[in-house]
C-alpha cells in the first residue's frame, strides 16, 4: 500500500461509514416527510381552488350537498373552533406549529415502517399547511362545513384540520401496535 492510497481508503471508509448510519434510520423520518409534503400540498391546493378560484372569500357560502357539505369561509386565528382567537398568538401558534413538527418527527425515530411514517406525515403536514397560512394571511383559512342529521354544525375547518386529527388519532389507536426500530 502506497502512501497515496492511505487517505482514499479512509475516505472510503468514511463514506461507508456515513452510507451505513443513514441506512440504518430505515427511512421512516424521509418516508414522513414524502407524506407531510404531499398532505401539505393537498391541504394548499384545496385552500386555494375553495377560497380563491371558486371565490369564497368574496361569496362566503356555497352549497354543495347541503346540509352534508357545505363551504363556509371563515378565518381562524386561533386554534380549533377559534379558541385562543383575539389574543395575538399568531407568532405563538407558528413558533408551536413548527416545534411540534420537530418534536414529533424526532419522536417517531424510534419507529420505522409506512404507517408510522404516514401517521407522522399527515400531523407535520397538516400543522406546517395551517402555519403557512398564519404567516401569509394572519389566521387560517378554514371552509369545510359539515351538517347531518338534525345536528346543526356551526363550525368550519379545512384540510389540514383532518391530516391533524386522523394522524393523531391513528398514533392513539396504532401507537403501541407501530413496529419499532432495533
């Protein structure tokens, strides 16, 4: 072995070194990430084709299965159901988003397989989608509104609003049953 070839040997056993940590994350964290880029676009192109293409924030209501689903623009700068609103918590609410966007993407390291990623996505998704819209618009557009029954729901939400809820409630049912890394 000639002098020369010594440091291209430590490189190369430096990148495999670095190949075989990055392998052994098993993808879960890039996997949550495909899925929260992809529940963060959904989330936006909804947004933008209810409020701005169909005109809902000039129009404010549009029938669509009435009272099953109806559009009902609304601006929440709060959290969910507008609490909190009124406050000035815009920032706060951004800075939260973001933190719990990090904290459960360093949480779910400890799983691996697609539903955990999946689960892990639509709440990073869903709460990265309603922060982008605190920062551009001060308050998240919401403007899904959902009757049935008799049951008269003056509510509305969006989108991201269901990523949230259905990642959080499949990590409660699924939670202890996710497969975990070794």
């Amino acid at each position: 072995m000639t002098k020369s070839s010594k440091p291209q040997m430590m490189l190369g056993l430096q990148w495999c070194s670095l190949a075989c940590a990055i392998s052994a994350i098993d993808h879960m964290i890039p996997r949550a990430l495909i899925i929260a880029a992809i529940t963060f676009l959904v989330d936006q192109f909804t947004k933008w084709y209810v409020v701005w293409h169909l005109d809902l924030i000039n129009q404010r209501a549009i029938d669509v299965l009435p009272p099953v689903l109806n559009f009902r623009m609304g601006w929440n700068e709060g959290i969910n159901f507008g609490l909190l609103s009124g406050l000035s918590a815009r920032w706060f609410l951004i800075i939260l988003a973001l933190g719990i966007s990090i904290g459960i993407l360093i949480w779910a390291r400890q799983f691996k397989g697609w539903l955990a990623a999946t689960l892990v996505g639509l709440i990073v998704g869903g709460a990265l989608g309603n922060a982008i819209d605190r920062i551009l618009h001060g308050a998240v557009a919401d403007f899904l509104n959902m009757s049935c029954c008799g049951f008269y729901n003056p509510y509305s939400f969006n989108v991201a609003d269901i990523w949230v809820f259905a990642g959080a409630i499949g990590l409660i049912i699924f939670g202890e049953r996710l497969p975990k890394r070794a």
